[in-house]
C-alpha cells in the first residue's frame, strides 16, 4: 500500500483521537488546562459536539476514521493527531515533540500503528525533535520542513536521511520567533496546501524565499487577514483537492476559497480548535490519500 504523501489528494484513511479519550472529563480540563497553555478552560461536553461535527464532514466525504485510545501518558494536546507522526509513501515517521509535555504522544501513536500493521519507516532520536506541524508535503517528492523552536537542525538531519529515497527536493523552511518560544508556531500554521495549484497562506509570517518558490510553481494564493490567521483561518484541511473544511470564524478566506472554486465545509472550533489554536488540520493524521 502506498501511504500518504499529499496533503491534498482524497482523504481514505485517517487517525484522529476523540476529546473524551484526550480531554477526560470537564474536571481533567479544569485541572490542566493552563499547564497546556489553553486560551481557557474548554467545555467539555461542547468540544465533544464539535468533534462530532467535525467527524460528520469527513465521514461524509468517505473517510475511514481510526481513533487513538486514550491512556494516562499523554495529556490534553493528544487529541491533536497530527503531530507526533508524519506519513511518508511507505509509511511513518515516528517523531519527538518539540513540547516537552507532548513528548510521550508517541510511543502510544507508535504502538497504535505496530497493532494496526502500519509500517514504520523510521524514529527520530537523541536530540531530535520534530513536530508534524512542521513538515509539508509540496507534491509527492517534494518535503518542506520548518526549521524553528519545534524541530531543530538534528531532527532535520535525520528527517532528510530518513526520506533520502522517497523525496527530490527537501527544503528547509527557517521558520520566525513571532510569539516566542512559548506559543506554537509550525510551517502549517501559515501554510495549507489545498490543491496542486492552490494554497491558503498568511504571508507576513512566509519567508520571501518560499512565497516565490509558491508562485514561481503557479500557486494561486489565498491570503489570511490577520484577524482570520489568528481565528485559525490558515489551518485548512483538504478532504480533496479544493474540497476543504476549517473553522467557521473565517468568512474572508471561506469567501476567497468559495471564489477559487474550493467546496468549503466548515465546523463550529471554539472548544477542540481555537482554544488550545489547533484547527482540522491539527486534528487529523492523514494515513492514506488517494
């Protein structure tokens, strides 16, 4: 089986991890919300409805959904899936969070993948550490990965050794301190490739290098207003190509999106998005794409 190395093409197959198995309980919330660094305490049962909306959109687009098991290792930040494995044309890459409190969300994602047969090319080690966030498939032998305070040059050395076979081009993307080395800032919090020829960016945050590297492609860009980038309006997951879904903050970039031709869903992300700032693509872990 060849696993996904688009961010683009039709979802099949994807893992996702529910808020009650990352979440627990209003009171687990309660409790360790301001360690994760949450805007605020999150409703429980309100983040539950959104997941279920969210799970509604892409069922309905034919995706088979797996659901990582909650366990007592990992905290609240695990029910953003997509971070502590990137999937590669033969399979995944185990990473090693940049958050410290993240850093055991792998192993349990690596058991995960070992019960399912899902092959594992490859394990960051030592003082490698790498957020999925970072790391972003421009087509299927081109691998853009952000260099900035959640993967270090180590993880990038090894990313690359790791990927030899399987990518042309690996462009190393230095990412800005903007909010510090507290606040998350990946490749994919300014990035979303939606289609091959289409891309929702938030440019004040884009190394010029990359912006032209985009257009220089033929990559029509749309541009997250500030206030939408921050309402997560960058963070767009593609179901298929210009078939999308984000929060439903964000009317200029639906609008822009609508205009490029893009089918737009979009779901109610107060509780499982905005507050802890991961949007859909944050919430899923793309296995296969077709």
């Amino acid at each position: 089986m060849k696993y996904s190395s688009s961010m683009y093409s039709t979802l099949n197959h994807v893992i996702m991890k529910h808020p009650k198995d990352a979440f627990k309980s209003q009171l687990h919330l309660s409790e360790n919300w301001k360690t994760f660094n949450y805007l605020r305490e999150p409703d429980f049962d309100k983040a539950c409805k959104e997941f279920s909306e969210l799970i509604n959109i892409i069922e309905n687009q034919g995706a088979q959904i797996d659901y990582l098991p909650a366990s007592d290792t990992v905290g609240l930040d695990s029910i953003y899936a997509h971070d502590p494995v990137k999937f590669t044309p033969a399979g995944a890459l185990i990473l090693k969070s940049g958050k410290t409190l993240r850093q055991p969300e792998a192993a349990v994602f690596k058991e995960f993948l070992t019960e399912k047969g899902i092959p594992i090319v490859g394990e960051l080690t030592g003082d490698a550490v790498s957020d999925a966030g970072d790391i972003v498939w421009l087509d299927d032998r081109t691998l853009l990965v952000g260099r900035g305070y959640r993967t270090n040059d180590e993880a990038i050395r090894q990313l690359k050794e790791m990927t030899a076979d399987l990518v042309d081009e690996f462009i190393v993307v230095q990412l800005p301190h903007d909010q510090g080395e507290e606040e998350c800032l990946h490749l994919m919090s300014f990035l979303s490739v939606v289609d091959k020829d289409l891309a929702v960016v938030h440019s004040p945050l884009m190394p010029v290098f990359l912006r032209q590297l985009l257009l220089e492609k033929g990559y029509q860009l749309i541009e997250v207003p500030k206030e939408e980038y921050d309402t997560l309006g960058c963070n767009v997951l593609a179901l298929a190509p210009r078939v999308c879904v984000l929060t439903e903050e964000n009317a200029s970039t639906i609008q822009q999106l609508k205009d490029a031709g893009a089918t737009v869903h979009v779901y109610k992300g107060q509780e499982i998005s905005l507050l802890g700032t991961g949007g859909p693509t944050c919430l899923t872990c793309p296995v296969v794409r077709g």
